[in-house]
C-alpha cells in the first residue's frame, strides 16, 4: 500500500487548479522544466564532447531520433494503443467493481462486516502473487494481463470509496432528512457530492496502479505493447527503445491522469481547499 | 397548536434525557427552550423535528403525530450547514424540489432580498461569512414555509453584533407568515428578546423547571428597564434550576417569581 500512498501524495499535489489563469499555469510549467530539460542538455553536450561513453546511456537526440522513427513506422502507435487498450479494459473493470463494493461496505455496516474482513485479508496478498494463477486460469494472453490490471485497480478504488462514503458528514445527511429525501433522493443529492472528491482521488490512484501492473503483465510475456518494448529492448540491448518506451509510459499515465482531472473539474468547483488560486 | 405530551427519553447505554416534558405552543407562539448544559433542551427539539423519536410520550402538530421529520416542521441548526457543492440560490430551494422552477425561483429570490443577500444566490457557500451563511440556512427552513420553525441555538456560534442582526433578521422572517417558533438557547438576553414565553429547562434528568411568560411589546428594548426584569426573572429561575438538586420534586412548572428563593 506504499505504492498507492505516495502515487497519492503525487496526484494530490498536481491537482492544482490549472485552467483558472493560464499565466500562473504557464509559469508553474516552466519551473517545473527547468531541471529535466537542463540535465537533458548537460548530458547531450557531454556526449559531444566525448566526455561520456554513451553505449548504456543514449543521449536524448538519440532518444527522440528512436521515438521518432517508431512514430514514423507505426510501430510506436501499436505499442502504445496495445498498452491503453489492456490498461483502459482492466481500470474500467477494477473501478467499476471497486466503487460497486466500496459504496455497499460503506453505506451498510452489516455489509462491512461480512465483506471488508475478506477483502482486507486479499490485499494482503501482493497482486504480482497472483501471476501464476491467472496464467493458469486464463492463459498467457490478454485475458490474465487485464486481471492482473483490474485487481491493482480495484483496491485503491475500493478503499477510497469505502472510506469517502463512511465519513460523509452525519449533519449534511440529516439536512437531507429533514427535508425527507427518499433513499434514492438522499444517495442522489447528498452522499454522491459528498464523496465525489475523495473518490476521484481514489479513481486517480487506481489509475496510476493500472499502469504499474500493465508493465508487470506485458513483461511476463506480450508481443506488443510498451512493456514489450522494454524487454526486447534489454534483450537485443537497444537501452534508446528501452528509455523511449519509458517516456511514452510517462506521457500516456500524465494524459490518462489529466483526462480524469479535467472530466471532474466541472463537479467539483465548489471545493474549498487551501490550494484555491495557488 | 404544537403539542407535547409526556415525553420521557432513555437512551439505550442509560442516560436518562428527557422525563416527562409536557408542552403546549400555541399557533404563532414564540417559546424559547433555556437551560444549562446536559439538560435535555436539544434532544427535546429534535424529538419535536422527528429526527428522533421518544421512548414515551408524543409531539404533534395539529393533531398529527410526529414521528419523522415533518413537511410543516422546519429547522435550523447551530451550525448552518450547508450543502457546499450547491449554490445559495440551490441551497435555498434545497427543499422546494415538489414546485415548479418559476415559482421556486420566485421565492428563492424573495428569501434573498429578505436577509439582504440579493445577488449572493450564485456565490457557493464557502464565500459567506458565518452570519451570512446562517442567514441562508434560516430561510432555507423557511421558503418551505413551515407552520413550526425549531431553532437549535442558531447564533452562538456568531460574534456579537452579528448575532443581535441575525436576531432582528428572525424577528422580521417571523412577522412575514408568524410560525410557531421554539428556539433552543443557553442566552437569557436572546429568550427575552425573541420569545413570547420562556421554558426553563433543569438537568439530569431534564425536565421542565419554570415556565415564564414574556408579555413585553414588541420591537423590544434591550436598555429598558422591564427588559432588565425580565432578563432577571428568566436568570434567577435558571439559577434555581441548577442548584436544585433533587430531581423528585420539581417534576412541574413553578412559578417564576419563585425563582429567587431556590
């Protein structure tokens, strides 16, 4: 649950409002690209200075040089629509089942009580346990890959749902009380925009691990995908594809991330937190 | 006519709340609920909202037995508790989803201008100061239009100023439909101010201690001397209410001006 913690911590601290001024946005950007993109320079000037041996450590040109011809090729968008594809499928699947039972083990404390004791003791188990056995169950192709997926997405999920409905505020839902919202009407207008910040963080999370097991289970065995390039990027020693297939990983967890900050943001404006015009 | 007959409240670890409580408040009526701490006078306006249900006993209202919250009750919290992902103007209508949105607009609007927040009704609640935030709370039970209006000490959580112009503010919604109103406080000045009768409330188990009719016209003045009387009768009888340590014998109402010799 380390993991989990801090991809939290991460996602918690790039939830940032962006949108509300594109100066402030803008500059923040740049800050923040100031040490890769110089560490970048330093390393290619060293390189053409012959001040490094590059055989382990391609230069970024070299980089950019490999993504772009796999780019040019196709090749690179096969891999990458492989990835999103395995990722997308396991995340709807373990987010679905995770809110489902997240909202029903926290709205009944009877239901709790029967599940989460199962549950907890499941997520004790280190997913990349389960490997073996989903291979057996569902063979070597896609079918265990996005299991693997979908169990690394459903407890972050789960665990954030769970907790997000158990601390609604007694005193909002007995507003709804007083004015005699129906059960319906209750989970509708007060519990479901009560939880939706927690539970977002919750989803973005799940996200992230998605995107940790999509690596575990293409390098247990794919014929495309990024996580295929990195292994036959160790074993033909091409550490260029390796590093390129590092940061499409990095770009398309970035994009998948801010794809879900900006579908909530609309919902979720009336937030009053510290980060507010920051 | 809001009527509570005997109510006896147990909780199930034992604590002995409420013990016979026995009520009449007429239509109109402001009656204030007074009384130190632990003495039962925020269990009694709950169990009048419904929100709680009595182990003895009924409240109703016109003949109808309350036993869950009520469509002609309405209440205001210590605490404004608003829904923060919904504007004021949301907030407002929180409860008018059964009309149509012109009418409910209109009477939304009505409220704001009202409590002198006309053009607050797109601000989310987080931009509104306490006593703002209190005020949309107060007409959000109120564009409901209840026969009873409970308050559950509405404004000891503002500062001074701000509570005696949210207390002018109740005052004025009151006069526009005049709905029953019980209102729970532990402030002698705001039950002199507010109510037409004063109830004092005694703890452990809480019951009804003095029960103390306010006959000052109203606006009220708080510098003249009968209001300083008042205020006295009310502040002996509470007094009274605490250092009477056996709970056998004052099971009723007592004369206020009683109240010294306790």
């Amino acid at each position: 649950m380390s993991e989990a913690g801090t991809l939290d911590r991460e996602t918690t601290a790039s939830a940032r409002p962006t949108g509300a001024r594109f100066a402030v946005f803008s500059s923040a950007f740049t800050v923040g690209l100031i040490l890769p993109l110089a560490t970048a320079l330093l390393y290619e000037a060293a390189f053409r200075l012959g001040l490094v041996q590059a055989r382990l450590l391609p230069p970024p040109s070299r980089i950019i040089a490999t993504l772009w011809e796999m780019a040019v090729t196709g090749e690179l968008a096969t891999h990458v629509i492989a990835t999103s594809l395995r990722v997308l499928i396991g995340f709807g699947i373990g987010s679905a089942v995770g809110m489902a039972l997240g909202a029903v083990t926290g709205s009944s404390a009877a239901a709790r009580r029967f599940l989460d004791p199962t549950l907890q003791a499941l997520r004790a188990i280190p997913s990349l346990a389960w490997v073996p056995l989903f291979i057996l169950w569902l063979g070597i192709f896609e079918g265990s890959k996005i299991a693997l997926i979908a169990v690394g997405v459903f407890f972050p999920v789960y665990l954030g749902v769970m907790g997000a409905i158990a601390n609604v505020d007694r005193k909002i839902v007995e507003v709804g009380r007083v004015f005699r919202l129906s059960r319906s009407a209750l989970a509708r207008r007060v519990l479901l925009p009560a939880i939706l910040p927690d539970s977002i963080i919750a989803i973005r999370s799940g996200l992230g691990l998605g995107f940790m097991f999509v690596v575990a289970a293409e390098l247990m065995g794919a014929s495309e995908g990024l996580g295929y390039l990195l292994l036959d990027g160790q074993q033909l020693g091409k550490p260029d594809q390796i590093l390129a297939a590092i940061i499409a990983f990095a770009v398309i967890g970035k994009l998948g991330d801010w794809l879900i900050v900006i579908a909530s943001k609309p919902f979720l404006s009336w937030q009053d937190t510290h980060q507010r015009g920051a | 006519m809001l009527k509570i007959d005997q109510i006896c409240k147990t909780y199930p670890n034992g604590t002995h709340a409420l013990e016979r409580i026995e009520l009449d408040v007429n239509e109109g009526e402001i009656v204030a609920l007074v009384g130190g701490s632990g003495c039962g006078k925020t269990t009694l306006l709950r169990m009048i909202s419904g929100l709680e249900r009595p182990s003895r006993g009924a409240v109703s209202l016109d003949g109808d037995v309350i036993e869950a919250p009520h469509p002609a009750v309405g209440i205001v919290f210590q605490e404004a508790r608003l829904l923060p992902w919904l504007t004021v103007s949301e907030n407002i209508a929180f409860g008018l989803d059964h009309l149509p949105k012109a009418q409910r607009d209109k009477r939304v609007d009505e409220a704001l201008l009202r409590v002198g927040l006309s053009g607050y009704g797109q601000r989310w609640p987080r931009e509104l100061s306490g006593g703002q935030a209190q005020r949309v709370s107060i007409v959000r039970a109120l564009v409901a239009q209840p026969k009873a209006l409970l308050l559950d000490e509405p404004f000891s959580a503002l500062d001074a100023l701000t509570r005696a112009s949210l207390q002018d503010h109740l005052l004025g919604l009151w006069d526009a439909h005049r709905p029953t109103m019980v209102l729970v406080t532990h402030d002698v000045e705001e039950a002199v101010l507010l109510a037409d009768r004063a109830i004092v409330l005694q703890p452990r188990p809480g019951r009804i201690f003095a029960d103390i009719p306010i006959e000052l016209p109203r606006p009220r003045d708080r510098l003249s001397p009968e209001f300083a009387e008042a205020k006295r009768v009310v502040m002996n009888a509470l007094d009274g209410s605490l250092s009477q340590p056996s709970p056998a014998k004052a099971g009723r109402a007592t004369q206020p001006s009683a109240g010294g010799s306790f």
